[in-house]
C-alpha cells in the first residue's frame, strides 16, 4: 500500500520520501474547495473523505491499539453528548454527522503522525503551505486580467480554500513556523507573508501577531506588545479598509451592549451577527447551568429554539452560521458546555507554554495559530486541517515529554 513519492520539504534540499499516507494526509488539509461536493445537505471532500475512511478500516486493529489512540477523549465526547441529548430533548441526528467523521478522520490524523516522523510530516505541510500561497499570488495576479481561478474576487486571494479568511487558517501556521527558522526559509516566508496579506483578512493579521507576542512573553514585552497591538487594531487597521472598519466597530459595539444588530431592520455586517448571534446561544446554556453544552451536533438545534420568539428570526441574518456556531471556541463552548471549552483552553496551553524553545516549541506555536483564527471564525472539527493541527499539537507535546524523560 505504501507508494512512495519524493518531496522537497525544507528548501536546503533535504530530500525526504514521503509515504502516501503522509501525502494524502497532507493533501487532505487544502482539498476541501477542490474536492467537496454537497451530499445530502453534507460538504463531502471527495479526496480527503475516501482517504480516511479506507485507511481507518484497513488499519483499524492497529489504529485502536496504538499508543496515541485518544479514546478518553472520545469517551468524554460521546457519554456527555448522549447525556445533553436526553435532557435537553434533541435530535440524535447531529450527533451522528458529528461524531462520526470525528473518530475517523481524528484517529487517522493521530495514527499517522505517530507511525511516522511527525516533524518531516510537519515540514511537508509547510512546503505545500508555500505552493498554495505561489498558486494564490498567481490567481490574484490572472484576477486582474478577468481569469478567475478559483476565486469570484478580484484581488483578494483565497488559493485553494473558499474564502480568504479560510485559507489563513492554513496558511498561518507556517507562517509561522517560517518565522522561527527564518534563515532556512526566507523565500518561504516572503512568498506567504505576501499571500497572507493579499487575502486582507483580519483574522489571519491578527492570529500571526498574537502568537508571535506570546512567543516572545515576559513582563517587558508585553508592557510593548499590548499597547503595540492595540494601535495597529484601533489606529492602523481599522482604516487600512472599509471591510475592517465596519467589521471592527461593529464587532465593538455589540460587545459594549448595542444589541441592535440582532433587530429585523438593522443593516450590519454579517460576520458581526454571526459571532453574536451565536455566542449568545452558548452563553444561554450555562446562565440555564447546562455545564456540559448541548452535545456534539446540538447547536443549530439550541440556536432556533433560542430565537424562537425573537424578531432577530426576520433579519436578513437570521440563522447564519446557526450549524456550525460562527467559530470553534464558541462551538465548544455551545456544544461541550463551560467544563468542555476549560478543559479545551487547557489543553491547547499545556502544549504551548510547557515546551522549551527549539523544534517542540515552534511546532506547537504554529499550530496554536491554527486554533487562534478558528476562535474569530470557521467553527468545523474537521474542516481545514483541525484534526491535524490537534493531533499534531498534542503528539508534538508528548514526544517533547518522552525526550525530556530520557
């Protein structure tokens, strides 16, 4: 089964060969937009899907016996959702399309990248990173001439993703990593800090400036970088265009208690609406001290019953985002409760901040910036390579762990 296929994966020409599994997981991360067809109201990715499922079922012995099989986890998620459902009345359906492809596609992702040399499966995504963000600087280049690759925009890239803010989700994890090992990777990181900035997202501007701030953490620095960070926000971005302005200073004023947003006859901007709108259905669970959420699948369920009798139900926006709750965290937090969203939080720091600097350390951080965009936006537990960057976040720490030990 193992076809082999060579790949440059760090530019001083080290030659690494890469098994098709490494491949396809690899691949699995950016073929969403490419390889996604809609299926009884489900996206599935006709290359990444497949892959999963096949390989899961012909290693699945194997799978289950292996060191890194996170079955607590799968535990935790399947007798807490089983248990909201039943008191909170909700469909079983949700939590099938949820917990499914969640044990398949997250085993796979953990099964691989300890059978094989995560660090080199690592680099791997960060050279596809680099011929995704060539391929985007080039569609933003043909947009101008009226040739749309994959893009309705003219001039604003996304490569393979469907939107610019989703494509920053991958992308700025090696970014950042280029980052850290800036001398072995400087054309790398000129080439995606160029597609980073020609997508125009604030997400993906913002997930990179945190992590780096947090990377260079101690008492000095963030007596700078806060003050820093606030100018560039408030002072910089907030006038580099309108599709800033508007989001962040409505985003400010529903946050600072103008509701308005959520009335019929209000014109505001749809990612504002998205992220309140939705946040509000979580808050709503813990104020009615549900601690555990709503269950895997049950947020669009909450959501319409929470709008029930609102006349937010006539607004243009009304029930944007409702699936899959705007971003991950908030998703967390709607489905898997307050205990859920600690215990995920804790998760992600314990694997950042207990590392020593050098390759555990930049590993880690650069899959922190995956999860950091996916808090302001996109809410899917397998979409976009989460399952990747949790695996490879959580193998990464206790690999670190192993060597500390010996």
């Amino acid at each position: 089964m193992l076809a082999y296929f060579k790949t440059i994966t760090s530019p001083n020409k080290l030659v690494y060969e890469a098994s098709f599994p490494e491949l396809m997981l690899i691949i699995s991360i950016f073929s969403k937009e490419i390889g996604s067809r809609r299926i009884l109201g489900i996206d599935f990715d006709f290359i990444a899907y497949p892959f999963a499922i096949l390989y899961f079922l012909f290693y699945l012995k194997e799978i289950f016996l292996s060191e890194t099989f996170p079955w607590k986890l799968y535990l935790y998620l399947i007798s807490t959702s089983l248990f909201s459902i039943l008191t909170l009345n909700l469909l079983y359906s949700g939590f099938f399309k949820q917990i499914v492809p969640i044990i398949i596609i997250l085993s796979v992702n953990f099964f691989i990248l300890t059978y094989y040399d995560w660090r080199k499966v690592f680099r791997m995504y960060v050279k596809f990173a680099f011929l995704t963000a060539l391929f985007g600087i080039f569609q933003v280049l043909l947009s101008y001439t009226g040739v749309k690759i994959l893009t309705e925009q003219v001039g604003r890239l996304d490569s393979v993703a469907y939107e610019p803010s989703h494509y920053a989700t991958i992308l700025v994890p090696a970014l950042v990593f280029c980052f850290f090992y800036f001398q072995h990777y400087k054309l790398y990181f000129a080439v995606m800090l160029t597609a980073l900035i020609l997508t125009y997202n604030l997400t993906g501007y913002m997930s990179f400036l945190v992590v780096i701030s947090i990377a260079y953490i101690n008492p000095l620095y963030l007596i700078i970088s806060i003050p820093v960070l606030y100018y560039l926000v408030f002072h910089v971005l907030i006038h580099f265009n309108s599709n800033f302005n508007v989001r962040i200073l409505d985003t400010l004023a529903v946050f600072k208690g103008d509701i308005n947003v959520l009335n019929k006859n209000v014109d505001a901007n749809g990612t504002t609406v998205s992220l309140y709108s939705n946040l509000m259905v979580a808050d709503d669970n813990l104020k009615k001290g549900n601690l555990i959420g709503s269950g895997l699948g049950g947020h669009e369920e909450m959501y319409h019953r929470f709008y029930k009798n609102s006349t937010f139900k006539y607004n243009w926006f009304y029930g944007i985002n409702a699936v899959s709750a705007h971003s991950l965290t908030i998703r967390i937090f709607s489905e898997l409760g307050i205990v859920g969203l600690i215990c995920y939080i804790i998760t992600i720091i314990r694997s950042v901040i207990l590392l020593d600097n050098g390759i555990y350390r930049t590993i880690s951080l650069a899959c922190l910036s995956h999860f950091i965009c996916k808090s302001f936006k996109l809410a899917g537990f397998i979409d976009y390579g989460t399952p990747f960057f949790f695996a490879m976040l959580l193998i990464n720490f206790k690999r670190y762990s192993q060597h500390i030990e010996k």
